[in-house]
C-alpha cells in the first residue's frame, strides 16, 4: 500500500516528497490537504506536514481541514517546535501522532519517519493493534503502571511531572490499542518484556 503525503503544492511540500520518496522505498503519493479524504483508507500511513500551523492565517483553515482526516496512521511532521500545548493536546485526542517539529534535522526525519512507516507495515503483516513502537520512557511508564501506582507517584518515581506522566499515558494507550489502566496492565504483562528486548 502507498504512503500518502498532505503538504501545499509550493516548493517546500514538493522538496519534501521528492526528499521522501527518494530516500524511504515505498510507493509514495501526495496531495493537497483537504483532497483525496474519500479514499484514505488506501494508504498505509497519511504523512502531513504541519508548517502551515505557524503562519496565523493560514492555522485556522489547516487545523479544521486536519480534523477531517481520519485514519489509523496519521503522522504529522514539520510542526512548530513552539506548538501551544492544548493545540497538540487536541492533535492527539484526534488520532494524531506528532513525529517532529521543524527543528529536525533532515537526517533524522528520514530516521524517525522510516521507522514509523516500517512499524505501521509490520503491524498490517502482524495484525498487531500497536502502529507505533513505544519510547524507552513510554515502557517505564508502562511498567510503573503494573504496579497500580496513581499517576503522581509514578511521576515522582520517575522524577516527571504529573502532567507529563498523563501525556505518555495518553500515547501508550493510543499506540497499544487500550481504553483504560487496566488493559494498559494486562497488555504491559503480556507483551513489556518483548517490548523492551
């Protein structure tokens, strides 16, 4: 299946899919936002690129044509590395995975996106509910989470806010597919120690 990518139609968005498709082999194909949304669910990963988010004229139109966007693999790249936190808030409650702001360097965005587009096949040939492979800190997290400490002591154990605490709790129940702390538990059990080798 292709990878999809929204970006405008200027010299930025086509830079990029050139950069993409040359440099990650897969079937590549790009859009503008707010085309296509008919057929998403043909793609293997829908790539956006956020940059748009920073110019204030621009925000508003591209944060509603966003909210249209429904599929399992979104991935939003090139966002502003200042992004309010109830905007990002609101990305992720949507479905979103923010993968990197603009302050990436170019090699590593090719890293990053490599391995979340690998990780989104490999969950199609697994039929795996995990998209994306949970962060070293997402597994402690997760592995605090076993011990059916609330929120504040896992914070305090791990030297986080509680605040940040709830925000990768927030993205490891979207990334494994679970609705609340104690399937978060159940599947830690089954599957942590896998995750961690």
């Amino acid at each position: 299946m292709p990878v999809l990518f929204f970006s405008n139609s200027g010299l930025q968005g086509d830079l990029l899919f050139s950069l993409f498709s040359q440099s990650i082999p897969m079937p590549w194909e790009k859009a503008c936002i707010g085309k296509q949304r008919h057929c998403l669910q043909h793609y293997e990963a829908i790539i956006i690129d956020c940059w748009q988010i920073g110019i204030n004229s621009y925000s508003k139109d591209f944060l509603s044509d966003l909210k249209k966007i429904r599929h399992s693999k979104a991935i939003l790249i090139n966002f502003p590395a200042d992004l309010p936190t109830h905007i990002s808030e609101k990305l992720r409650q949507s479905g979103f995975y923010l993968l990197c702001d603009n302050n990436i360097s170019q090699e590593k965005l090719i890293q990053r996106l490599s391995t979340a587009i690998h990780s989104c096949e490999s969950s199609h040939a697994d039929n795996s509910q995990s998209p994306l492979p949970l962060t070293r800190r997402e597994q402690e997290i997760l592995g605090q989470l076993t011990t059916g400490e609330p929120n504040s002591v896992i914070a305090t154990k791990l030297h986080l806010s509680e605040h940040t605490v709830k925000n990768h709790m927030y993205n490891i129940f979207r990334k494994i597919g679970v609705k609340n702390r104690l399937q978060a538990s159940n599947w830690a059990k089954l599957n942590l120690q896998e995750e961690r080798i």
